[in-house]
C-alpha cells in the first residue's frame, strides 16, 4: 500500500473502491462450495463482478463437512461511509436430494414484507444480480468439476445484519431482521466526495471536447443503458452517468454550454428531483410521500388514493400504483417538474428532458421544457 506523504488532503486524496454485499456473499459462496467438492479448506476465492472485473477475495474462515460448507468474509466498503463495511458475511453451501439451484437468507438477512421492492413479498432480501451472480458462479464452479446435475442450496447469512439494518432505510421499506444483500456492478463507488464529482465533471468536459451539444444524464446503469435506447445516434461521450450529484451534473452542462440535458432516472431519485432537491443520495433526502400524493392528486387520483400513497413504503410502489390505476399523466407531471426544478438550478440557459423509467427499464413518463 502507498505511503501517504501528507501533501494530499483527504478530501483530494484517490478513493479506493469497496465491493457490495452481492459480491461478497458470491464469493463466499464459491470458496464454499469449493470446500465442499475438494473437502478442503479455501484461503481465498475469485470471482467475476458484473462491470467485468476478476476480484480476489479473502476467506477469513473455512469450514466443511461431507455434506456442508461455509465460508465467511468481512466486507470491505471501500472509502464509501457504508453501514455494512467491516461486516461479516458468510455463505452456507449444502448439496440438495434434486437437480437445481436454491438461495435463501439466514440470520441477518432481512425478510421482504411490503411491495415495492425487486424480490417478492416473503423472500430473503438478495437482490436479482446478486441472486444471479450466485448462482452463476455455483454453475461455473459445478461445471469446472463436471458434476452439473448436482443439486445446491446456498444460505447467505450476515451475523450482525439485524443490528446493522437499524442504520439504514430498511424497517421502513418494509425489510425486516436484517440487511439486504445488494449490488448492481460489483463495486460500491464512494458518492460524496470531491472525487466522484470529479469524474463527472471530467465527463461532461469530454463530452463537450468531443463536439457534444446534447448530453444524457443518468442515475446509475440501467438508466443509463436506457439513454443510449432512446438517443442511439449520440455518441458514447454523451452519456454520463452523474449518480446522486444531478444538480452539481447540471451545472457543469450549463458552464460547459451544453444546449440540452436529458435527465434519465427512477421514480426514487427523480420524485425527489421534481421538489427541487439536487442531491439525491437516500441518505441526505428521504422520499416525501406527502408531495407524491399531490402531484398523484394533480393526475387525476381520488381522496382515498392519495390517502394510500401517504402510506407507501417506497416511491417505486407508488409508481407501480399509477400504472395500475391509469393515472399515465403522474409521471408527465413528475417529468415536467423536474425539467422546472433543473431549469430553476441553473437559471436557464439549456433545454432539460425528463425521462422516468420504471425498474424493469419501461418508460414510465416523459417532458421537455426549453431554456426560459
């Protein structure tokens, strides 16, 4: 590990990136599986995350029978302010009666018990890459040692989860005894610092070097995977992915002379958005209910509706409810305020539109608003 000589203050210092609780409960449960086969202890365990990058993972504990293995690690966050960094999390690995795959959550894996959320009601909270990052890799390691028609269940289980949970979102999206095991790329890039603002402005920069006059803004991946659907024609440059820091990304259009921004996110993110707040991470701006019931008002839903929403445990659940109901006009008027909100921030000058999409990568609404 380099020395640090001092000259770097820590807020210019590089941030080293952590991995998620979805990679380490994959390599876990490689290094267990593993055990099982080999019937012998694993020091360690390579996995390959879902940006693409091979990581090596160490074991901290490796126990195993004829029958049953488990493996544990401590997660490593990074130098993002996790709830979860320095946690244990440990996979249990048995051989099944039957052909197939199982996954299930053990002590300190929370339980989903509301809607809303990407796993169904009453199943352990392992999000679906996570939950495919398991078990493609329980395939690979069944595959590597020929034994394919055998069948495993993997228990992924976080001893301290249930107090950890008390630090985050969870109780009140309805995730009960324990954590959720989560991760969409692997890695947990660290969200509020100078640095990642860096790269998105460095970003933008390119973009606009590159002769770019319309840039997409996502939230995250599969937002902007999104983006490139809708504006195939664009450049790579001209997306960038801007996180949580949407009013600090439209800023640097507008200093840069960007003559449009497309917005493109979720109903979480985006309702938040919409009511004028710039800095969008869940810890620093909790959903307002109250705001979403209005604007679900303004669309044409009843008193006992917007009484429902008041209610709800995640903005997505209220999404899902204004589909079903009919009310489409919700996410055009969620859009428009949000193209007023990010026209407000930068005081004109720049056409912004607006799309949000639902989880599953489905327009939900959309609005543009040139510059005033």
């Amino acid at each position: 590990m380099a020395m640090d000589n001092g000259s770097e203050t820590k807020e210019t210092k590089p941030l080293r990136h952590g991995y998620t609780t979805g990679s380490c409960a994959t390599a876990a449960a490689k290094a267990a599986l593993t055990a099982l086969i080999l019937q012998e202890k694993q020091t360690e365990a390579t996995i390959r995350l879902p940006i693409g990058q091979d990581v090596t993972f160490e074991i901290v504990r490796c126990e195993f029978t004829a029958d049953h293995a488990e493996a544990e690690l401590i997660k490593d966050g990074g130098d993002d302010p996790d709830a979860t960094h320095g946690a244990r999390i440990i996979s249990a690995v048995t051989w099944r009666t039957e052909s197939g795959f199982e996954l299930d959550g053990g002590i300190g894996v929370g339980r989903v018990t509301k809607p809303g959320l990407p796993v169904p009601v009453g199943e352990a909270a392992i999000n679906p890459v996570p939950r495919k990052m398991i078990r493609e890799t329980i395939a690979s390691v069944l595959n590597q040692f020929e034994l394919e028609h055998r069948g495993v269940r993997v228990v992924v289980s976080v001893p301290d989860g249930e107090e950890i949970a008390k630090k985050t979102l969870n109780g009140r999206l309805g995730i009960l005894g324990g954590i959720s095991i989560l991760g969409t790329r692997g890695i947990v890039v660290p969200f509020s610092t100078a640095a990642y603002k860096a790269s998105v402005a460095q970003a933008i920069r390119v973009a606009v070097k590159c002769g770019c006059t319309h840039v997409v803004l996502s939230t995250g991946g599969r937002t902007e995977k999104y983006g490139m659907e809708m504006y195939p024609e664009l450049p790579e440059e001209a997306f960038v992915e801007m996180g949580d820091f949407i009013g600090f990304a439209l800023q640097q259009c507008k200093n840069q002379g960007i003559a449009k921004v497309t917005l493109v996110g979720m109903m979480g993110k985006f309702s938040k958005v919409a009511q004028g707040v710039m800095m969008v991470h869940s810890k620093s701006a909790p959903v307002d209910f109250g705001f979403l019931a209005r604007v679900a008002g303004e669309a044409g839903a009843t008193e006992e509706q917007t009484n429902a929403i008041l209610g709800a445990n995640t903005a997505a659940l209220v999404g899902d409810w204004m589909v079903e109901w009919g009310y489409t006009a919700f996410f055009e008027l969620l859009s428009r305020y949000c193209c007023e909100a990010g026209l407000q921030e930068v005081k004109g000058g720049m056409d912004i539109e607006t799309a949000i999409i639902s989880m599953k990568g489905s327009l939900l609404g959309q609005f543009v608003k040139t510059q005033d």
